[in-house]
C-alpha cells in the first residue's frame, strides 16, 4: 500500500505528491472537483489549496472530510 508523505499546491487543480517510495509526480484532480456532494467545495480554487495530509498520515484531505485513496492517487497519470 502506498501513502503520502507531502502535498504541494502547484496550480489550478494541480498538486505535486511525495509518496512513501520516494515517488515524487504532478496530478491533476480537476476530474474531481465540482459536481454535487463532499467534492463540490474543491471546485473553489481557494479551497482546493488547503489541501493536506490527513491525520492518519497516509492521504491527501480537505477540511470537510474530502479525501482520495493513496492507491488511487499513485495510479493516476501525471
């Protein structure tokens, strides 16, 4: 299983990921963002970069209890 250490905001709906291999890349969730439900607020670009790693350490977050698998993260192509 694979988690992440650091988020970076680039831009946009960019960020640079660390993960726990060493694996450093550039995703872009704009796929995410918007719609209805608990991904609705990231549409919002200044919410979006409040992004963090969440208490247990191993994913990316949002205050509203937004996050996205480490495993899904790692697949996603740069």
């Amino acid at each position: 299983m694979q988690w992440v250490l650091k988020v970076k905001y680039l831009h946009d709906y960019k960020l640079e990921l660390e993960f726990n291999d060493g694996l450093v890349k550039s995703i872009d969730l704009s796929d995410v963002v918007g719609g209805t439900g608990i991904f609705a607020p990231l549409k919002n670009i200044d919410y979006f970069k409040k992004v963090s790693i969440d208490s247990c350490g191993n994913s990316i977050c949002w205050e509203n209890g937004a996050d996205i698998c480490p495993d899904v993260l790692y697949e996603l192509k740069q």
